[in-house]
C-alpha cells in the first residue's frame, strides 16, 4: 500500500471518528477529495505527472510520480497546500456564516478537523513530511527522521489511549484503534527504510544537477576507524557530499566521496573507513 493510500485510509478513519458527533459522511468525503485535489494541482504546476485518481469504496488513491525530484521548498509547498487548502475552507465558510447564516457548521468542523489531524507529527500525513523538511534544514536528516519516528509513535500511542478511553466510558470507538494501528505500521515501515532513503538520494541528487546545472557541497572529517554504516548517517541528502578521513593524530588519509561510500556499502557491504582508504590502494597498486 503507497503513502499517499495510506494517507487517505487515516483521513477517512478521522472521518468516522467526526462522524460519531455528526453524520454528515458525504460531506467529509467531498472535503477529502477536495483536499487531494489541491495537492494533485499543484503537483501539476511543479511539472510532476499524475499516475493515478482513483475513486472506490474506501475513499480515493492518488498517485503523484518523481516527488523526490523536486526541491525542498517545492516539496513544502507541495505538503503544505492541503492543509492550507483546509484552513482557507474554514475561514470562509465561517465568515459565510457569520454573514449569511448558511449551514455550514459540519463542513467548518470537517476542515478544522482535517487541518489539525494533517498537521499532526505522524506518519504518513502531510504534517510529519512537513516537519521533516523543515527539521532537515537545521540538523542530519537521519537525526530529523528519529525524532520524528518517535513523535510518530507517540502519537499513535495517544490515540490508543482514547481508544482504551471509550471502551471505559462504555463507548466503543473502533476507529481510533484502526487509526493507532495503521500509524504505528506505517511508522516501523519509515523507520526501517531510512538508511535506504538515503543511500537511494544519490540518484535524485543526479538528477537535480543535470537540471539545474549544480548541486551544493557539503565536507565533514571523520575518525579513520568509524565504519560506512555510521558516515552513511552523516550524509545530508540535499547535498553531494565528501568526508576527509583522519587518523589520532589529524593527519589526513585520504577523501571518501558519497557515491563511493553507497557503491562500496552496496557491493562489499560495511566496513570502515580504515579499512576502505586501504582498498582503493591496492587497487590503485
């Protein structure tokens, strides 16, 4: 199942949770498309090409291809316009309200709700893919996936326990369970292909040069006795980067690139930086 599915399958759960209160279901089920659409056009805009729009008895499955090509801001932007699409909504219809005295209270909670469940630091909704880029700009995106990881989790575990909260006031909210559950799945499921995420960057990182004509640097010295796993952790994904190895004493032994570093963790599998600088030497010899 894709993110973007996924996604969806929460949003439509958090329907039913706000369905419990007011049952206008179709009502949310328009707003959840809307929601969609928005991000579909603006991927449209960035030049992305939309695979798929489906419409079934589980909601809707967009499929956007070539994401990861984009820039950071333009990712942002990308994330960002659903909820934004949402706020919007809300202030409009309560300003019509207000004004007019339309009935449109459920569709302002529904947006409301939309807004606030999207922005919530969990995978795999727009909020956590935000903060990701976000938390990305100042610290190792590895260190900005852990923490999130586990606000993820957290999340999930704060649904559980309202989960257990209905079943002691004797009513039984089972979509806060299917909820809880498909977070914490999707949340091992991000946690295990980090390292993955990484090592697979080197492509886009390709791409972006070819279309912009450049691509930043970025340099970092590491101990010689550090192995590839743990230099891999280091590597921003934004950037093309090289590690200067060094021994006790600083002297410097030698440049590791990036694409060397996931060639040889591809082919050869890890080892350390000491270990690799006397490879490439008997190599060369």
């Amino acid at each position: 199942m894709d993110r973007k599915r996924k996604k969806l399958i929460l949003e439509f759960i958090f329907l039913l949770v706000i369905c419990t209160l007011n049952k206008q279901m179709l009502v949310g089920f328009i707003w959840v498309i809307l929601h969609e659409a928005v991000h579909i056009l603006v991927a449209n805009n960035f030049g992305l090409r939309l695979s798929s729009f489906k419409i079934h008895i589980t909601g809707a499955g967009t499929e956007i291809d070539d994401i990861d090509d984009l820039s950071e801001n333009r990712k942002l932007i990308l994330y960002v316009s659903g909820p934004l699409f949402n706020f919007v909504s809300a202030m409009v219809l309560i300003f019509l309200k207000s004004e007019y005295g339309l009935n449109v209270e459920s569709s302002i909670w529904i947006n409301l709700g939309l807004l606030f469940f999207n922005m919530l630091p969990a995978y795999p909704l727009d909020g956590v893919r935000i903060y990701e880029i976000l938390l990305s700009k100042k610290i190792l995106y590895k260190k900005a996936k852990k923490l999130l990881v586990r606000a993820s989790f957290m999340v999930a575990a704060f649904i559980m326990i309202g989960f257990l909260l209905t079943i002691y006031i004797h009513k039984v909210n089972i979509s806060l369970l299917l909820a809880s559950v498909l977070l914490t799945y999707t949340t091992f499921l991000e946690n295990e292909k980090t390292i993955y995420i990484i090592m697979g960057s080197i492509v886009r990182k390709s791409r972006r040069l070819i279309s912009d004509g450049y691509i930043e640097n970025k340099s970092i010295s590491v101990y010689y006795k550090r192995d590839l796993i743990k230099v891999l952790s280091l590597v921003d994904r934004n950037k093309f980067n090289s590690f200067f190895v060094l021994d006790d004493d600083m002297r410097l032994l030698g440049i590791i690139y990036e694409d060397e570093l996931i060639k040889t963790l591809k082919e050869s599998g890890n080892m350390t930086l000491e270990e690799l600088l006397v490879s490439k030497k008997n190599k060369k010899d």
